[in-house]
C-alpha cells in the first residue's frame, strides 16, 4: 500500500503537478485500498478541515499579509539602508548588510520566499556593481532567507506548533539564538570572501546619515518589538501579534509613509489571499494525507525498518534532521512537515526530548532544504525574481549548506543555543 501511494505521488510530481495535487491522489488512493469505496469518504473531507481549524493557523496569512504590505511600501527600504549605514563601509560590509538586512526582514515576515524578494532585488545590483560574483550574491540571499525561517515569526514554526501542539510562542523564542548564530557566521565568511576576493569597500556614512537612517528606521523596528516583546510580555498570543502586525503595516505604508493608496492595499490583499488559499490547501490535503498513512501504520513499518526504537535521543536527533533535510531538497516545506512531524511524534513523545527543541531542529532543517539542490523553493525563488539560471544560483552554496548543517549538528550536541532564551522567557 505505502508502495503504491508514493510511486503515485512521485509519478505526479515528475509529470510536473502542483504539491497540492500529488498529496490529494495519494490521500484518495490509500482512502480506496483501506476501505474499497467511496462511501466513508466523508471521513477523509472532515480530516481536511480539521487541518485548516486550528485558530493558531491565522496567523499565517496575517503575517504574509504584513510582509507583502512592507514589501511594497517602504519598510523594507528602511530596514535596508539602516543596516548599510553602520556595516557598509567595513570589508565585506554589503554581504554582511545583505545577512543582517535578511534577519531583520525575517523578524518581520516570517517567510523565506518573501525575504529573497524583498531583500534581493534592491541589494544584488548593488552587491554587483561593488565587485562580488553573482554566484556568491545568489548564494548568500538565498541562504540568508533561512533565517527568517527561524526568526520569530516564523511561519514553519507556526505549522509545526500546530501539527505536534507544540507552544509556538516558546518555538518562536527558541529561533532567535540559532538565528543570530548562523548571521555571525554569514558574517565572518562574507568578511574572509571580501578579503580573498578583494572586494572594495563601500563609503563610510558619516553620523549624520546614520542618525537618519535610524530616525527613519525607527516605525519599522517596532515589528519585531510588537512580535516578540508582546508575547513576550504575555500582552498576546502569536495569533494575535500577527493581527496587530497588519494593523501596524497598515498604519505605516498608509498613513505614516503614505507609500500605498487603498487600490494598493486592495492588490495586495488579493496577492495575499491567493498564496494563503495555496497554502491552506497544501495544510488540509497534508492533514488528510498524515492521517491515511497513521491509519494503515506506515509510520509504525518505516520506523521500525530503520531501528529507530533501539536508539538514544541523540540518535533519534539526527534520523529527525536527516530526514527533514532530504525531505525539503524535494518537496516544499510545509508538506514536509505536516507529513513527517506526525510520524515522528511518537518517538519524540517516548524518548522524552523537549518538543520546542525538536521543533527548532526540524525548522532549521527545513530551512536548509529549502535551499538546497536539486528542488529547494528557495533556489526556483531565485531563479524567477533574478531570471539566472539554475547552475548559477546554486555554484556558490556549499560553503553557506556546510555553515548551516554545522548549527544544525551544534544545536543536537549543544541544545541551549535554542533553549537558554526559551528558559529565560518561560521559566517553569
């Protein structure tokens, strides 16, 4: 049965059929070979939209919504020119603006695929111009999206939080520490390759400019403030926080900056909608899908052929990554992790390993995937907003993979890089 189901699946997938269509076939086959009929299948719809009714999911349009509004307006601007105002003028100092410029963007969106945009399109004619190579550029702004996927909000914990019921605000905190890790590290590397390469450093801003971008800066710095200072403070939820994020969107590109009509809202509100039906589709069609391999015990079988039962949490830690790293070189991130998070749960459960770090683990995993070779969402990101072809956006990579895998492996040996500000925040 599980055989047949994924042979399916991969047969679609190479035809060139959206995630969202393999993922529903193959619910649909399992559902016919378990039961023979169609006339249980309502039992498969109500799977669905119990995937989507989780009201810890609306954040995640909320916060694409936010992001797409401060793509659009000048937010984003701001944030950029903050960032080259004190580190432009230092060896290195565009690439290390363009990781820094990422972070903070991620603090405020959520998404990779949003940061590549919004963060690359200013930053790459300028990193061209001052003398790096594109295949380094590409590189670093694809990898740097990453962090956004670990910075709170981050919509990959946010899915994970409610596929495994796992707090998201703790999830949320956990990210900054590996976060911030993996931008010193970006960092260090852009100052050796600036170096190596030669590479002319920028004009140094004198304190009058950087006094101005920071004044001008200052309404988008309060988007990590709200985020994170207000669940934090235990002011809102993270549901709520992205609620508040869109009213603050709202407000700044609206009527602060006046960078955006009603008209402009209006388009975005429907770019919005259309990523969040997509997205909701891929949740409730991985949901259906999760439940129809947990009923025949596909997880039981694959589990118990890789031996899993007889490792130690350690071992266990490193099936997990291995797995969620393959997993999203292929397929998009959030169908790896509605698929993957309910098999491994059990054992999680059992072997009795903190969820919050398993759930930071799986999100920088994932991360890495994304923007791994051959079918990481992150390079087709690239490849579509910058229109270079496919070698040339992964020739510079490996040395950004092997940074990350090496905080990935640091965060299974060494877990309060993840869990002192989780403690810190939450102590029990």
């Amino acid at each position: 049965m599980a055989a047949t189901i994924f042979l399916s699946m991969i047969t679609l997938l190479l035809l060139g059929f959206p995630m969202m269509i393999p993922l529903i076939v193959g619910s649909f086959i399992g559902f016919l070979m378990m039961f023979g009929d169609f006339g249980q299948m309502e039992t498969m719809i109500q799977q669905m939209v119990a995937g989507i009714r989780p009201a810890s999911l609306i954040a995640v349009p909320m916060f694409i919504f936010a992001a797409d509004i401060m793509t659009r307006g000048q937010s984003a601007g701001r944030l950029i020119d903050l960032v080259m105002a004190f580190t432009g003028h230092v060896r290195g100092g565009l690439a290390i603006s363009t990781a820094m410029a990422c972070t903070m963007f991620g603090a405020v969106s959520g998404s990779t695929q949003a940061t590549v945009v919004a963060i690359g399109s200013p930053l790459r004619p300028r990193m061209l111009k001052a003398g790096y190579k594109d295949s380094f550029i590409l590189a670093l702004i694809v990898n740097a999206s990453d962090i956004a996927f670990l910075i709170p909000p981050s919509i990959g914990m946010i899915i994970y939080g409610v596929v495994s019921n796992t707090s998201i605000a703790e999830l949320f905190i956990a990210g900054i520490g590996p976060g911030l890790l993996i931008l010193v590290l970006f960092s260090i590397y852009s100052y050796i390759y600036a170096v190596r390469n030669q590479v002319p450093t920028e004009p140094k801003a004198s304190w009058r400019e950087r006094l101005t971008a920071v004044r001008q800066a200052l309404w988008p710095l309060g988007f990590p403030v709200i985020i994170i200072g207000g669940i934090y403070g235990g002011i809102f939820s993270p549901t709520e926080a992205a609620a508040v994020c869109v009213l603050y969107a709202l407000i700044l590109e609206v009527f602060v900056f006046r960078s955006m009509t009603l008209t402009d809202v209006y388009k975005t509100a429907q770019s919005t909608g259309l990523i969040t039906a997509v997205v909701f589709i891929l949740v409730g069609a991985g949901a259906a899908f999760s439940w129809i391999i947990s009923f025949a015990q596909v997880p039981q079988e694959i589990l118990t052929a890789i031996g899993i039962s007889d490792m130690g949490a350690m071992g266990i830690l490193f099936v997990i990554s291995a797995a969620f790293f393959v997993g999203c070189m292929f397929v998009d991130p959030i169908v790896v992790i509605l698929v993957l998070v309910p098999i491994f749960a059990p054992v999680v459960k059992a072997v009795g390993l903190d969820p919050v770090l398993v759930g930071t683990i799986i999100t920088l995993q994932v991360a890495i995937g994304s923007a791994t070779p051959p079918f990481g969402c992150d390079i087709f990101t690239a490849i579509a907003v910058f229109k270079r072809p496919y070698a040339e956006v992964i020739r510079g990579t490996p040395p950004f993979i092997l940074m990350l895998v090496g905080v990935a492996i640091a965060l299974i040996f060494f877990p309060q890089i993840a869990l002192f500000l989780r403690d810190l925040a939450f102590a029990k």
